[in-house]
C-alpha cells in the first residue's frame, strides 16, 4: 500500500496530484487550510469511489504548531510514508507576520517544507524508496535569500518574498541531499505557468485578471504540470537529488544549490526556530561540523 502526504492538497496542483494518487489505490493525506476545500475534496474523492482512503486535516502550516500538529497525526495514521508532495503557497501583497512573527511567505512556502521535510523522517524510514517533491521554481536565478534579513523587515515585497522562499527551496534540496535527517530522495519541480487560482486570490483584482487572462491562453492545465510528480510516486528519482523544470533537468551546480548556502540556511532555519518557537521533535539534528 503507498502513503502520499500532500501539503497544500486542496487546490491547483496539490488537488490534481491527490485525485491521480486515489486513482491509483494510495492512499492519501492532503492539508489545506479552508474546511470547504477540504469537504469538496472528501466529496470528489468518494465520487471516485475512495472516500475511505483520503485523509484531509486541516491546518495553518505558515505556524510551526500547526506542522508539528500535522506530523503527529500523520504519524499516527501512517506507519510509513512514500511521498511528500509540498506545494502549499500563497501570495502576501503586503507584509503579513504569522503568530511565530515571521514573515508569511518565507513560514509557509519555505519554512513549513524544511519543517514536513524533516519531521516526517521516520515514516520516510520505513517505506521502500521514500521521495519528497518540492513543487516550486527549481533553479531560479532571479532573487536572493537575505541571510541578514530573512523575515523581511526591510524593503518587503510580494515577488521579491516569492522569490527569497523559491531560492530557499532549492538550498533545502541541497541540504536534505547533503545532510540527509531521512533516506527520502528529493526532487525539485518547476511546473511553469499552470492554471490555478488560488495563488491568484490575494492579489489586486487588476493583476489577477491579467495573469487570468494570460493563464487561458498560454498555461498547462493543473492535471498537465501535476503528472511528473504523480509518476514519481512510482518511480522515485534514483539520485538523493533531483531538480527539473517543466520536464527538463536542472543543472544541480547552479548557485541556486550551493552547498555553503545550503548549510548556511538550514543552520539559521534550525535557529529561527528555536528562537521564535522552542524545541520541537520537527527539527532534524543539528550539522556536525564541516558535514553539508
Ligand atoms: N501556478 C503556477 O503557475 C506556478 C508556477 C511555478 C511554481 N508554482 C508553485 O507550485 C506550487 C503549487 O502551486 P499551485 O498554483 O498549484 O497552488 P494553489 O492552486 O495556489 O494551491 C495552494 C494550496 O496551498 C494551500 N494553502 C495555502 N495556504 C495555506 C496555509 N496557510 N496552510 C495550509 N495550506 C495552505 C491551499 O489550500 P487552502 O486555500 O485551503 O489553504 C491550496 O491547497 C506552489 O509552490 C507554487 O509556488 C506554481
């Protein structure tokens, strides 16, 4: 029996994965944040004659709790998990602190990875060939992590917040592969422009119906951009790092992946955490010097 836990499951290309996956005979835990979507889902997967083998748990995962809530239970349903699927984001047009105070964006598109990422390393442990796939924008050249100003404070933005979480996707790639706290094989996935909405909810109401308009014509449908991460459930990919964008494979020697960063960036994660939340059975071991 495969176990597939889909973070940000209810929507775009999350829901696409989840329905494929029931399809298929998994059987699948998917987080969102809003019960109705979570409720559409449950009735959509009895539609396809799987009701009893979706999971929805609903939980906020821009806050650290709520991660930590979420591994409990997925722990306590799922002896072994095969794939974590991570696509959970949403965009801040303005500067938004969670109930951690920390910037928004970076909590749920980076941090709340890093936090399933390794906080499901057991239930990774006992499956055969365990895969993460980090739906994000693998290999970005644009934007930058601000080691000095991760939380945003100054000179915040919406792209610019975006771009900050992607780049840091990709250093956490590196760092899951370098310093691995599971036998989880990564992959990171750039879809290319895909037509959700969700994303598009929070933006100026202008904005949203140009890239709305744009969508129509030049976007892959949700199901399209979702199918390689569906078939790498199947077949997860045989190195501990694997970057692809839009089928092509990214050149994992990119700055994007540096490994200095890298662990630069999950040393900083691991005390941001601690700081701002305390200690939490999430959080892998700390690096051993010059490991990474
Ligand atoms: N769409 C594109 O063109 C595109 C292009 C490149 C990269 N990407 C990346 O691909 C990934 C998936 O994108 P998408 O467009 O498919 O996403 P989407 O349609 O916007 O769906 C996002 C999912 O995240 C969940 N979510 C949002 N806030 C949450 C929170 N606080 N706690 C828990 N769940 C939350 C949403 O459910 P609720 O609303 O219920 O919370 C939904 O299930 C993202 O990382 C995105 O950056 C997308």
């Amino acid at each position: 029996m495969t176990t597939v836990v889909v973070q940000g499951g209810t929507d775009g290309m999350g829901r696409a994965a989840v329905l494929a996956r029931l399809g298929r005979g998994d059987t699948v835990v998917a987080i969102g944040s809003a019960p109705e979507k979570g409720r559409r889902l449950a009735e959509e997967a009895a539609a396809l004659g799987a009701g009893d083998r979706l999971r929805f748990i609903r939980a906020d995962l821009s806050s650290i709790a709520e991660n930590e809530r979420v591994v409990a239970e997925v722990r306590e349903r799922c002896p072994a998990v095969d794939a974590l699927v991570l696509c959970a984001n949403r965009q801040h047009p303005r500067r938004t602190v969670t109930a951690d105070g920390l910037e928004a964006t970076f909590a749920l598109y980076y941090l709340s990875r890093y936090l399933l990422g390794h906080g499901l390393r057991a239930a990774f442990d006992a499956a055969p060939a365990p895969v993460v796939v980090n739906i994000a924008g693998a290999g970005l050249t644009a934007g930058a992590v601000r080691f000095d100003d991760l939380n945003l404070e100054r000179g915040y933005g919406p792209i610019r917040a975006q771009l900050q979480a992607g780049r840091a996707n990709d250093l956490l790639g590196r760092s899951m592969a370098d310093a691995p706290s599971s036998r989880a094989h990564v992959l990171l996935y750039h879809p290319g422009f895909t037509r959700t909405a969700g994303g598009l909810a929070a933006l100026p109401r202008p904005v949203r119906a140009v890239i709305a308009a744009a969508g129509r014509v030049a976007a892959r449908s949700p199901q399209e951009a979702a199918a390689p991460v569906v078939a790498a459930v199947d077949d997860p990919p045989a190195r501990s790092l694997t970057a692809v964008d839009r089928g092509r494979p990214v050149d994992l020697s990119l700055s994007t992946f540096d490994p200095a960063k890298a662990r630069r960036l999950a040393e900083a994660t691991r005390d941001l955490v601690l700081a701002r939340y305390g200690p939490t059975p999430l959080l892998p071991e700390p690096l051993a010097p010059g490991a990474g």
